[in-house]
C-alpha cells in the first residue's frame, strides 16, 4: 500500500470530511482516475472514509514523499458535478475552512456517511409466465395461496402486500428457486411534499394573483432580460413587506423554466415559509423539489438525487441547497437575503447569500437578491454600482403600510411601576382586536418567563456555572436554564450563595407574555412560538396554520413570527420591547433591530383591513427604532452607513473574528495574543485588535478570547491567519476563524 513515488506514477487529490483536513495525495489507479467529482474511498490513518475526487492529474508531491494508492473508486462519472466542487473548494479557501468540511456540503448526507446507496427500493414479486397453479414444483397449500393472489392481483404484487396478506418471504423465495415467481427492486422516492406524515404540509393557497401591478411589470421588465442574458448579474429586488415579491420569483422562474434552464430559491427557514414552497409547487408541481436539513436524511438523500438526474426545475431550499446538484442553472433568488440563518454557525461558517451569488457569476446565471430590509452589505453594493437595484416601493392594490406608535416605556414605568409588560396603549388595542375577531401578533425577542433570578438578601443573580450568563427562569417546568449550553436546574428554595429565601425575578420573556395575555383576556386564544413551545419538527407549522384558520386570536413569539408569514387577519401587531438587541455590544445591533422591527410591523394589515403596531422601547429615539417605525429604509441606512464608516466596520471594511478557547483565560488570552503578533509582523495593511475577552467571555467551561482583524482584502487577513495557526498547529483545533461575521459577541 505505502510506497514511495515512481516516475511512471499519476497522481490524484481527494477531499475527505474531515474537518481541518486539508486536501489528501493519493496515487491514481492503474486504470486511470476516475473524473472531478467521482467518489473514491481513501485510507486516512488507519481510517477509511469516502472522499470526493477534486484533481484528477495533480502535480507530483515532492520525490521520496510516501502516497498512498485509493482503497476503492466508488463512482466511473462525477457524482457532484464538477462546478459545485470548485464552488465548495471556494468556499473552503475564503472562508478558511478545510476543503472537506465544505465539499461535505455538497454531498447528501447518505453520501456522506460512505452507504453509497441509500435508495429506499421495494420488492416487487411477478409471476412468471410458465407459472401455472399445477406446476409439479408446488408443494405446499402457502405455495398455492401465493399464486392465486398473484393472479387475482394481476400478475403482481409488491413484496409488503403479499406479507400482508399472510405469504413470507420464505414461501416466494420457494417459488424464485422454483422459477414461477420473479423478484425484482425498485427504487421509491420519499417525497416530503407527499407524505401527510412527514410533517410538511403547506399553508392554505393563495386566491390566485391576476395581472401583475405596475411596480411588479417594471420589476420583471428589468429582471426578465437580464435572465435572459444567460451572463451573470446579481440585483437587489428591495420590495416593502406586502408588495408581492413572491410573485416577481415566480414570474421569472416561469421565464427561466420555459427556457430550458433551471431554478434556485434559497429561503431562510422552510419549516418557517412553507409558503414559499406550496406556491412554487402550484406553478411547477413535480419539478420541483425542496433541499433542507428538516428533512428526514432518506428524504433528503432522494431528493437530492432527482436534482442530480436533472428530474426537477425548480429546487427551493435553506442555506445548503446553494449546493443542489442542478445544471443548467439560470436563476437563483435569495429570499429575505438579511436573514441571518444564511450564515452557517459551524464551519465551514459560509454565507449562503454570498455562496450564491459566487454561484451565479460561475454559472453565468442571475442572482437576485429579495428583502424589504436589505443587508447593509447588499444596499451598499447597489449603490456601489455593482448590484443593480430594482424597488418595488408600495404594497399591492394599494394597500397601505401599518400606522405605527412608538409607545415609550420609560413613561409606562413611571406610571404604572417598574413590573409592567404591556404598555395600556397596548393592552387596548389589543382589547379592540379581540372585540372585532381580528388578530393580534406579539413580539419578543426573548424567550423564558423571568430573565433573570437574584437574591433580596445579597443581591447576587443566579448564573450558569458553565458559562458567563445569567439563568433564566422557565416557570411551565418550574427550572432556570442556561441558553447557551442548556444547563439547567429546578429552581432553589434558597439563595445558593447565602441561603437567603427571598428569592426574585426580574425581566421578562415571552412565557411571561403569555401568561400575562391569557390573565388579562381569558377567554382569547392564546398562542406561543419559540425555541421552547416547537422543538417537535412541524410545531411550527401546526401553529402557523392554526392562525391561518382564525383559531388563535393572539400569537406570542420570538423572532421566529417575524419571518415571511402572511397572515390576512392579522391587524394588529405589538412589538415588546423593541430594543432588547440595542444593548448588545455588537456593531449590528442597529440593524438587527431595525430588521426585526420592520419586518414584523409588515405581518400588519396584509389583508383587506388596515393594519396597526404598536412598538414598546426604552430607546424611542433611537435611530433604527424611528426609521423601522417610518418603515424608512433610506434614513436607517445613511445613518448606519455613517456609523459603520466612522468606526471602520463592515461593509465599509472587510472583518474576520477570531476566538481563541481554553478552560484558562490565562492560556486563551496568551494564545490569542501570540496569533495577534504572528499576523501583525507577517503582513501590513491589517489593523489587528486585542486580544480581549469575548464579550461571552466563557461558554461551556472554555474561556473565550478574541481578536479582530480588519482590511480591505479579505485575502490578506486569510493568508496571515493561515501563516500565524500553520505556526502554531496545537491552537487550530480551539481556535475559531469567522470571515464576515454577523456578530462578535
Ligand atoms: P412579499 O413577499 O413582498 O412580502 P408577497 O409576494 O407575499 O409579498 O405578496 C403579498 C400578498 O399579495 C400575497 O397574498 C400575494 O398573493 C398578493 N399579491 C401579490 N401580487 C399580487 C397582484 N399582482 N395582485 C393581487 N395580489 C397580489
Ligand atoms: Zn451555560
């Protein structure tokens, strides 16, 4: 197996999901390699794995290196299609991550595991046409029943029919070997779209859109040529919440479809906009298919394959599905391109955004970004120039935006004391709501009933013991929880930290608002959504259609509500505490903030009737609070702009986070600091901040200690990132490197 290189040999590299690995040399079979994106098995220390065939004729390695040759070449023709291999390889090399983690990506998860089949077959049992029931092989009575069903049913049955039915699988493998019956496989897909049981049903349809309005012809009149280009061009498709966006997607994906090339539309949360994907199917039925991690890993595995066999026009997935093995590519829409579940959390920590729109200049296609919020970095490439900006500035038919109060809480507490939740502007109208069976949506961006647990005594408040946060109490299992690593415990007669008994709970979450609602209206139908109330898979779902029916009056929830919904009889929406993220020492909490507002004073007033919010803050001059209240995208974004010049973020400059962990903060302070010192002798043109603590200055019993660096070439800041860890190979495996990160906490 192991030898040392001869001149006659060739040479192949091979990306194995391994995280950190970089790129592996193997010798080439004798036979040849197999093409760019054939899977191979390869050995990795005394471990086998699958990997995916990246250069099928790399260079030699350095004479007297010693290659080991593949174990196994799994596929003759590339199973991930070439250009979705340099993509993931891209991703790698800008996001610092090791090529295997991101070709993972771009392999279903069966794959993945090394099954190279995972294809859900059916036995199929037919009678073969010498089969008669006197046939001298026939023994016994089970025999003769199996075939007389068979010729009842028409020749043929499959294999759990027969089973139920009372014949086993001895008694047909009796009739094989005697040559009346033929067993044969064939390949189900499971489609989640088909499947009541996979939990994915899809909102109720819409009343059918007529004629486009102007805004959305001269949106289409813009997009549908420049699809029609077949050269890449990203736009931002800026449409305020109601103003048919959707539609435009649709239009253009029916334009793209009817010329013979295929679709993307990646969605923040598909368990969050199951609408999205009941109006694609109704427009393109079967071909279409859905890409997410909700999926049953099978379902997945199925789906993914219908792409790859080119059976599918349309995918519609979350962040991942930028991969989807499609060709011919045309189109990919980025739905609600703020969000920030495009960002993938663990490494490789890429953008699904950005992947697609690397995507579309590889594959020539159009990319067009939707939001009525926009990233601060999409707005800025369009006013750079080098997006082009197509607004869709008004609601459809005229509808109008929802009239918004600020309420400011500060007079609220000073009224009626510090405890309150709801403002009295608030609780009547949403009396109103209620008296008019119309309904009401609340959001809090935080979850739990008391957010924090001190004592009267001694003043201390309860943390986790594994982290530097405070508990938060959960009274429906009467425990304090850890949100960041799930420690909990129920909670304490006595002060831990002197035994006093006067325990109290200060803040609130969206527990609390429940049970303050269903206090002050007992007879209203109360909802609850967040991370607490839908850990079952289609939770969600349930509750969204549950309010799409008119059962609920009033739903509560995080930000989970904001997104995408479309709720008719929705009037009235209330916004509690507006300004949680603004306390955050995070350089996007602004715009966070903005968002969420936003966007969730947009679910108001979609239908027939006019809607109204109410937002509750503390900060009610607060620049993204007014611009979010005027729906004013322009003043957020100058103002924001301004800031992020001023204080040299992005995207006025390009930002990567690194955090170095150890359990001593001794150890992870000293380490940081020596990678700020590698990168700051190594290269010039990087401003290099820290080490400090993180401002999450330890989660899970690891301190965290941060550096940023800051320039205008990410790929400076990339290669001596990648010089300062190859010098310290023991940090790499606790160090985290995040290029264009959301947050810096
Ligand atoms: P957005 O995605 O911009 O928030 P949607 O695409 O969800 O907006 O559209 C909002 C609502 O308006 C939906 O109920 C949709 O069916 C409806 N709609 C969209 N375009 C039209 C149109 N041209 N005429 C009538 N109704 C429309
Ligand atoms: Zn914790």
């Amino acid at each position: 197996m192991r030898s040392s290189t001869s001149p006659a040999d060739r040479f192949v590299t091979v990306g194995v999901p391994v995280p950190g690995l970089a790129l592996l040399t193997y010798r080439a079979p004798a036979g040849g390699s197999p093409p760019k994106g054939a899977r191979v098995r390869v050995p990795v220390g005394p471990r086998s794995y699958i990997g995916c065939l990246v250069d099928p004729d790399a260079p030699a390695p350095p004479s007297g290196t010693r290659v080991k040759d593949l174990t196994d070449v799994v596929d003759r023709e590339p199973f991930v299609p070439p250009a979705i291999v340099d993509l993931a390889l891209w991703v790698a090399e800008y996001y610092a991550a090791g090529p295997g983690d991101a070709l993972a990506l771009a392999l279903p998860p069966a794959a993945r595991g090394g099954r190279a089949n995972a294809f859900r077959t059916e036995g199929l049992v037919t009678l073969t046409s010498g089969a008669a029931l006197e046939h001298p092989a026939i023994r016994g009575p089970k025999q003769r029943d199996a075939l007389a069903q068979l010729a009842t049913a028409g020749g043929r049955m499959r294999m759990a029919e027969l089973r139920a039915v009372g014949i086993s699988a001895e008694t047909v493998r009796t009739l094989v070997r005697a040559e009346l019956v033929e067993r044969t496989e064939r390949v189900v897909e499971r489609d989640p779209l088909a499947e009541p049981t996979g939990g994915w049903t899809v909102e109720p349809a819409h009343a059918p859109v007529g004629a486009l309005t102007d805004q959305q012809s001269a949106a289409l009149a813009h997009l549908g040529p420049a699809a029609a280009a077949q050269s890449f061009r990203a736009v931002l498709l800026h449409g305020v919440t109601g103003s048919g966006k959707t539609e435009v997607y649709l239009r253009l994906a029916d334009e793209v479809v009817a010329s013979g090339r295929r679709v993307l539309v990646l969605v923040p949360e598909i368990a969050l906009t199951p609408a999205a994907v009941g109006r694609f199917r109704a427009r393109f039925g079967s071909r279409v298919a859905i890409q997410h991690s909700g999926l049953a890993s099978g379902e997945r595995h199925d789906q993914w394959h219908r792409i790859r066999r080119g059976e599918v026009d349309v995918v519609v997935g979350t962040r991942s599905a930028v991969f989807a093995p499609l060709e011919h590519l045309g189109l990919i829409v980025v739905d609600e391109e703020h969000d920030s579940s495009y960002k993938q959390d663990e490494a490789p920590r890429y953008s699904g955004r950005d992947v697609a729109v690397m995507r579309g200049r590889t594959e020539q296609a159009l990319v067009v970004l939707g939001s009525a919020t926009p990233s601060l970095e999409s707005a800025a490439n369009a006013e750079a120039g080098r997006y082009d900006l197509v607004t869709l500035p008004t609601r459809v038919l005229d509808r109008p935006l929802a009239e918004v109060r600020i309420v400011d809480m500060r007079q609220e507490y000073a009224t009626a004391g510090a405890d309150v939740t709801f403002s009295s502007a608030l609780l009547q109208a949403i009396g109103a709501r209620l008296a008019r069976r119309e309904q009401t949506v609340v959001l809090l961006n935080r979850r739990g009933f008391a957010t924090a647990v001190f004592c009267r005594q001694c003043g201390s408040t309860m943390e986790c013991p594994h982290c530097s946060v405070g508990l938060t109490f959960h009274r429906a299992v009467q425990r304090v929880r850890c949100h960041y690593c799930n420690y909990s415990v129920p909670v304490p007669r006595a002060c831990p930290a002197c035994g006093g008994e006067f325990l109290e709970q200060s803040g609130f979450g969206t527990e609390r608002l429940e049970a303050d609602l269903r206090a002050t209206f007992p007879a209203a139908r109360v909802a609850r959504v967040d991370r607490d109330t839908v850990r079952r898979r289609g939770a969600v779902v349930e509750v969204v259609e549950a309010v799409a029916r008119g059962e609920i009056d009033i739903l509560v929830g995080t930000q989970m509500i904001a997104k995408g919904h479309d709720f008719p009889a929705v009037t009235l929406v209330g916004v509690v505490s507006a300004d949680v993220g603004l306390g955050l020492a995070d350089f996007r909490a602004a715009e966070r903030t903005f968002q969420l507002v936003t966007q969730v004073v947009g679910r108001a007033g979609r239908g027939t009737t006019a809607g109204e919010a109410i937002v509750q803050s503390l900060y009610p001059d607060h620049y993204s609070i007014r611009a979010a209240a005027a729906q004013d995208y322009r003043a957020f974004f100058d103002r924001e702009m301004d800031y992020r010049r001023k204080l040299q973020y992005p995207p006025v400059v390009g930002l990567v986070n690194v955090i170095v962990k150890h359990r001593s903060l001794e150890r992870a302070m000293a380490d940081a600091g020596d990678l700020a010192d590698r990168v700051r002798r190594g290269s010039r043109g990087i401003r290099v901040m820290g080490p400090a603590p993180a401002a999450l200055a330890r989660v899970r019993d690891e301190f965290r200690a941060q550096i940023f660096l800051k320039s205008g070439q990410r790929s400076v800041m990339r290669d001596a990132l990648r010089r300062a860890l190859s010098a310290r190979p023991d940090l790499r495996r606790r160090t985290i490197v995040d290029v264009d990160p959301l947050s810096v906490l």
